[in-house]
C-alpha cells in the first residue's frame, strides 16, 4: 500500500458559469441502497436532457455510521457508470479522519467516535477484537492498511475539495464568512459550522454542502444544505442546480 503525501493537497475545481445542469448529493454515510436508487432517480431526470452533459456532483462524506462505507467507496471510485454522466466525488471531513486514520490511528483515534466503527466493519473488521488500548491501536491501524484496497486509498486522497461554477460554490461543509475563495482553508472547507450557518458566505454566491445535519433540506442566507442524516433517516436527498436556480430531485 501506498503511503499518502503529507499534507494531502486537495485540488478546488472550477468548472464553466454557465454549465447547465448540476446534481448535487448530500451526504451519503454508508448508505448504498439509499445512493444507488437516488442515482436512478437523477437518471431519469436527467433523461431529456443529456445533451447538456449532466455532472453528478457528491459533497463528502461517504464513510461512517452507515452500515457499507466500503461498498459506496467501491461504487464511486468506478472509471465508467455506463450511463454517460460524469461525476466528480468532493472530500468531506468523514472521509479526510478516514484516511488519516488508516495511516496514523494513533494520531486520528477520533474518528473512531465518528461512526469509523461501522466503517471497519464494511471492511471486514470488528472494534471489538481490540481491547488493549495501546496495543490494539498499532494492530488495528495494520489491519485496516491490509484490509483498504489500493483504489480505494487512490481514490480518497485524490478527491478535490471544492467545486466552483459561475457564483456557485459546492464544499462539504461551507466557507469562512467574507474570506475570499484563494484564502479559505481547507479545514474550513470541510468542517466549519458557524460563523457560515448564521451568517452566510458573505460573498456574491451560493454555497451548496452538507455537512450540517438534519432531516429537511435548508435554504438559507446564500447557502443550501442537503445533509439529510440519510444513516439515520433513510433520506439522501439531491439538489438539481441549473442556470434558473435549484430545486430538489
């Protein structure tokens, strides 16, 4: 297995202004079932309208909670859905304390409060066969790089961080308020809360993310949010962006 580079540098896209038809999808959490029929929802939808090169945009955040983390990494990092849409796969915050877990546990053991158990278990391993503390740490860190396919360790250090089309913006969690875009952080990008959710990006644009967990998608101030708590509720929900605006799938 390969080693990631330290730090991992993660690439913000910019994409045209006027492309024409974006689907966004919040945060997916293990839940491959809930993804895959959503996919064919967004097939359907899109189905008139494939001569605008539809782009399935996922916002972070496909490991954890979930009971197939594995299976939804599986699925993503696949070159060709045969269904000629192009997508492109955001990191959230899940997804970057995954990674570095599986090469630094020691330093990551939070991800293990963060639903990494149900990610371990996708991958064939149980958090209960490690009980000595300081010892399980080291056996659990060599299990989980035996057990994470190379692909899927390419496919989570190469995903970029934020996505921008004209004045819109899709990220994981959200922006620094009034920060313009060349110095937003990536640690914001993909864990902030507030000052963005009271206030907004403080910039002319919207914000596409997730991230912010509830049961009802969010329209507010410059800012959409589409973390639906799928894991929880059973509801993954996708944003259909276009030149007029956005509304749900």
């Amino acid at each position: 297995m390969t080693l990631p580079a330290q730090p991992i540098f993660r690439q913000r896209l910019t994409l045209a202004a006027d492309r024409p038809l974006i689907y966004a999808i919040g945060d997916v959490h293990g839940c491959l079932d809930a993804l895959l029929a959503l996919e064919e929802r967004i097939r359907a939808d899109a189905a008139p309208r494939m001569a605008e090169r539809p782009l399935i945009l996922y916002l972070g955040d496909y490991v954890d909670r979930g009971p197939a983390s594995r299976a939804v990494i599986e699925h993503l990092a696949k070159p060709d859905h045969g269904d000629g849409m192009e997508r492109i796969a955001l990191c959230g915050n899940h997804d970057d304390t995954f990674l570095k877990f599986i090469f630094n546990p020691h330093q990551h053991l939070r991800w293990l409060d963060y639903g990494g158990d149900a990610t371990l278990r996708s991958y064939g391993l149980d958090l209960a066969d490690y009980t000595d503390r300081d010892e399980a740490v080291h056996a659990l860190g060599a299990a989980l790089r035996r057990a994470v396919p190379q692909h899927h360790i390419d496919f989570l250090q190469a995903m970029p961080i934020a996505l921008t089309s004209g004045d819109r913006l899709f990220v994981h969690a959200g922006i620094m308020p009034g920060i313009p875009l060349a110095r937003q952080e990536d640690q914001d990008l993909i864990w902030i809360r507030e000052p963005f959710l009271s206030e907004g990006p403080g910039l002319p644009l919207t914000v596409i993310h997730g991230h912010t967990a509830g049961r009802e998608p969010v329209f507010g101030k410059g800012r959409i949010c589409i973390d639906t708590t799928c894991y929880a509720t059973g509801r993954l929900t996708a944003l259909r962006v276009t030149l007029a605006g956005a509304d749900l799938v």
